[in-house]
C-alpha cells in the first residue's frame, strides 16, 4: 500500500508529541465514523491507520504495545463511544501544548 502521509513518515511525525500524534489519528476516526460515503469512509480509514501505525513506530517499547492494542480496538464498533472520548481527551491536550 502506498504512503499516504509521505511528508509525515518522513520523520516530521516523530517530532510531534504522543498527543498530537493521537489528536490527529482522532481527527481521522472521527472523519471515519461520520462519513457514509464508502468511498470517502475506506479513504478516512486508511489514513487513520497509517498515522496509528507511524505513532506505533514513533514509540518503541511498552507504548508500542499499548498502542498495538489501540489499532486493534479502533476497527471494532462496539468500542466506538468510548474512542471517541480517548480522542478528544488527547485534542484537549495537545491544544495546551
């Protein structure tokens, strides 16, 4: 699959911080929930996981597990109102940085 954020994999990503990062693979969950274009809604998807995975990479170690546990709960619905929340704890944070 190709890079979608190439600037991002780049390095730029690494030098945000965990909240940042998590406040903008929010941003695309929640552009993935609200979208009911398929089309748009894969694409939302796709870009969501990408950036997880470029987080995932960001933080070795024990992070890197518990954020393999994250990509692994956003794909599942019943988990979506509680994701939501976790989300939009980490845009509140990253805007006081």
């Amino acid at each position: 699959m190709p890079v979608i954020h190439q600037n991002l994999a780049a390095g730029r990503w690494a030098q945000m911080t965990l909240s940042q990062q998590l406040a903008n693979v929010g941003s695309e969950f929640m552009r993935w929930q609200s979208q009911k274009d398929p089309v748009l809604k894969q694409a939302a998807q796709d870009r969501m996981l990408e950036l997880l995975d470029l987080t995932i990479k960001a933080h070795p170690g024990a992070a890197a597990k518990e954020l393999g546990r994250l990509r692994e709960s956003v794909c599942q619905p019943q988990h979506t109102a509680s994701l939501k929340k976790y989300f939009m704890d980490f845009a509140l944070s990253a805007r006081k940085i």
